[in-house]
C-alpha cells in the first residue's frame, strides 16, 4: 500500500512537473541548413562558400596595390594599383549569375559559382558544403609582341576556370576549405606551357570578434611549373560595417582574378616583394515590397 | 489484496481522469507570429516569424511562448546576416521564450470581443531572463482563443550590443508585435 502512495506521489510530482513548454518542445526535427561560414564570398583571394543572398545584387571591388619593396617612396606600392570588379547577383539559396572585369590583362569575364551540397544538421546530416565555381575569360588585349597570336582566332583570347570549393564550417569562429581547381588556357605565350593547369587549394577563417576575423589562402600547383613560379598565398582579415564587408589583405601575387593569383604569383617575403590590396562589397537588395513574404 | 488491487485501479482512473481534463485545457499553435519594429530617422528595420509555438492553460491563464531566432526573415538577407550573427548571436542563442501568466484569469469571461488584459512573466533573449509586464487582448472566436500584444524591448536589458558605426541606424527600444490563435490541444 505504501508503495502505490509512493508511486502515485512520484507520479503526480513528474506530473506537475509537466511543463507546459513540453507541449510546444515536441516539435519534429527540420533540416537546418549552416550558414554564414564566411563573411564574404571571397576569402582573400580564392572563393569562399558564400554567395550573395537571393535576391542580393552584390558589387565587389578588389583593389591591389603595386609591391610594398620600395616602402616610403611609393608609400608601400599605394601608388600603383590593378583592380578587378564584379557585379553578382543570387538567384535563389544555391545560384549566383556574375560579371566582372580584370585591369590585368584587360579580361572580361562571366561566371557562376552553384551550391552543390550545402552543410546541414537537425533532420538530414551534411557535414560539408561543396560549390562549384565556373568562370570564362576573355583577354580583350591589343596584338602585342608578347601576344602576336591574340588576335588571330577569336578563341585565342578565352580561358577557362573550373574550381570546387568544398569546406566545412567547424563552429562558429572557424570555416575551412579545399579548392581543386583547373584552369584552361586556350592560347599560351611559349610552347612549352600546359594549356591546362591543376592545383589545390586550401583557406579558412577565424572570428576574433562577431565583426572581425582573420582569413588566409594558399594555392599547390599539381604537375610540373616553370622556375620561377610561386605557390601563391594570401592573408588578411574581415571587418563588416552596416552594409559593407571590408577586407585588406598581403598577398604575392599582385592579380585578384584566379588566372592571375594561382598561377601568375611572383612575390616573395625573402625580397619583400609582397601587395597589399583589398576587397570591398557592397550588396543591394533586389526584394520588391510586395514580395510574397512581407 | 484484491484491495489493494482495486485501490490501484482507481487511482490509474482517477490519473487518467485528470490527464484528460488537462489536455482538453489547454490550447496551442506552432504558426504563431512575432514581427519586430526599430524605427530611426535614417532607417526602418522589420522583421517576421511565423514559427512561433504557443501554449495556453485555460484553466489557470498559465502559458508559454518559444520561437527560433533563425525563423525570423528581414527583407534585407545582409541584416537578417547581422541579427543572426552580431546582435542575437542565434548559433549561441537559437530560442526566445516567455513563460507566464494572464493577470486576473480567474475573473476574465471570454467573448468574441477583444478583452484588455495584463501579462506577467519571464521573457528570455539573447540567452538573458527578464521580468516583464505588459498589455495584451485576448478573444474568442469559433473555436479558437486569440490574443495579441504589443510592447516594447530595451536592446540593453539583454545585452544585446549595437555597435557606434550603426547606432545611429538601429533604435533602442525596439517594437514587438505578437499575434497567435490558439486551437484546443
């Protein structure tokens, strides 16, 4: 007899215990996609995991200055620049459309960058996102001694760009990734170069703050380069302000466009022959008022 | 023992008996819906959820709120960005929740008119528990119980940091806009 008080005392006891938040906490599990890995869609130099938002025109300006070797002269290479700048704008969740044009070189170029696989947790478990970044060049350069065939064939002037960026963000402060990428030079300027060019990439960032992080990229060439060629890196960091992301890196390569930083690298920390650039983006928002959702 | 037995019974009854009252009690909704407000002179800011979860007790006025902060949607994705991962910090904090009482209850008589009622409770933000106090409607209509309310939060009662460069941007004091009808459970 004793026992069945005690039972029902324990139960009227988890009974009252019964909170009313349990009626509302059984909700079943959804998938929860992770976001936010990076602040930018780009890292430094290479391609993040993000694209703009959908619906979100996004313009970036990536700014180089020339090399920091002749310090207070040039005021740390300021003095030179070469700039690339895109327009991109995302479709949806998983598809940005882009337009950008290189000074170097003077290349035009349109590309898209498509969530492939994007990380997730709660009802379905991804635990890597993976995009694909697909970019054709186009030199618009005059004929020139050290390109007499640029203008002979229309494709001549093109180029390729292929990459896969696949990255995982670990916690809130830290996101790496891998880059394999291969790049495809219809013309090249000596008949020992490869028209196909592979390498590897890998870059990541760390929050120090919720508005500062820093970042770094690194690009391994895969096969046989020439001498002088140089693994192309970068680091820097992140500070984002209302609507802007603001990022300054120093990096040995002085172009912003893959072609250019991966495989045309020429600085060296030995000989200080380094660039200090940044990227600034700014994002538009495309929502029409009487969008479905407001 | 068959005394002992019907004892049992009867108490697995009455356990029954009760747990059934309760549950005809009590009223819910998982599509509630919260919308924020932060108005200065250079910039209006609003944001939506219609993920919110929402359980009343008829019999003691007693209820609870709780949504996920990542279900609220901006019109700009860049600030939904922010207040996800500046200002509410949600991979930290990802619930809001209120947990209290309609002031009174006991004298309340629901009619399809709205009724000027007093809510008291604990509001959780930011992962910081305040005691608050405010106004709130509550009606009836078919079988649904509906209520509404609108108050105001202070950004610094949960610690929730604005910094100078923006401060000029974003209020204060920020406006919420809550509205649920409830279905019997």
């Amino acid at each position: 007899m004793k026992m069945y008080f005690l039972i029902v005392f324990l139960f009227s006891f988890v009974f009252a215990q019964d909170d009313l938040f349990d009626l509302i906490n059984d909700e079943p599990e959804k998938v929860e996609y992770v976001e936010y890995a990076f602040k930018g869609t780009r890292v430094a130099n290479a391609q993040s995991l993000e694209i703009p938002k959908p619906k979100v025109l996004q313009f970036m300006i990536q700014h180089r200055f020339g090399s920091i070797e002749n310090g207070f002269y040039d005021l740390f290479g300021t003095d030179y620049a070469i700039i690339r700048y895109d327009f991109s704008y995302g479709f949806n969740d998983i598809f940005a459309l882009g337009l950008g044009r290189s000074s170097f070189d003077k290349i035009y170029d349109i590309f898209f960058k498509t969530k492939l696989l994007r990380q997730s947790k709660g009802a379905s478990n991804m635990p890597v996102s993976v995009l694909l970044y697909s970019d054709l060049g186009i030199k618009t350069g005059r004929k020139s001694e050290d390109a007499p065939a640029l203008k002979d064939n229309f494709s001549n002037r093109l180029l390729y760009i292929n990459q896969l960026i696949i990255g995982r963000k670990f916690n809130r402060k830290l996101s790496l990734e891998i880059l394999p990428t291969i790049i495809y030079r219809n013309l090249v300027m000596k008949e020992s170069d490869k028209h196909q060019l592979s390498s590897l990439g890998f870059a990541g960032r760390y929050k120090i703050t919720n508005r500062f992080s820093i970042n770094g990229d690194y690009f391994v060439p895969i096969g046989s380069r020439d001498e002088n060629f140089k693994n192309s890196f970068a680091i820097g960091f992140d500070y984002e302000t209302g609507g802007h992301v603001f990022q300054v890196m120093i990096s040995n390569a002085q172009g912003p466009y893959e072609l250019t930083f991966i495989e045309n690298a020429n600085g060296d920390i030995s000989d200080s022959r380094l660039y200090l650039g940044f990227n600034i983006s700014r994002a538009f928002s495309l929502k029409g008022k009487d969008s479905s959702s407001w | 023992m068959s005394i002992v037995f019907s004892n049992k019974k009867i108490f697995i009854l009455l356990f029954l008996f009760f747990s059934f009252t309760f549950a005809k009690e009590r009223y819910i909704t998982r599509e509630g819906f919260i919308s924020f407000f932060s108005s200065t002179p250079l910039e209006d800011i609003k944001a939506i959820n219609k993920q919110v979860s929402c359980v009343l007790d008829k019999s003691t006025g007693e209820f609870a709120f709780q949504l996920p902060i990542k279900g609220f949607t901006f019109k700009n994705a860049l600030m939904q960005e922010h207040f996800n991962e500046s200002y509410l910090e949600s991979d930290i904090y990802p619930k809001s929740v209120f947990k209290g009482k309609i002031i009174d209850w006991n004298t309340i008589q629901l009619s399809e008119n709205p009724i000027e009622v007093f809510i008291e409770g604990e509001l959780t933000i930011h992962g910081i528990k305040q005691k608050i106090k405010e106004p709130g409607k509550i009606w009836r209509s078919s079988k649904s119980i509906i209520g509404e309310s609108n108050f105001n939060v202070a950004l610094v009662d949960y610690n929730i940091k604005v910094p100078k460069v923006v401060r000029s941007n974003i209020a204060e004091v920020i406006n919420v806009n809550v509205s649920v009808q409830l279905n019997p459970r």
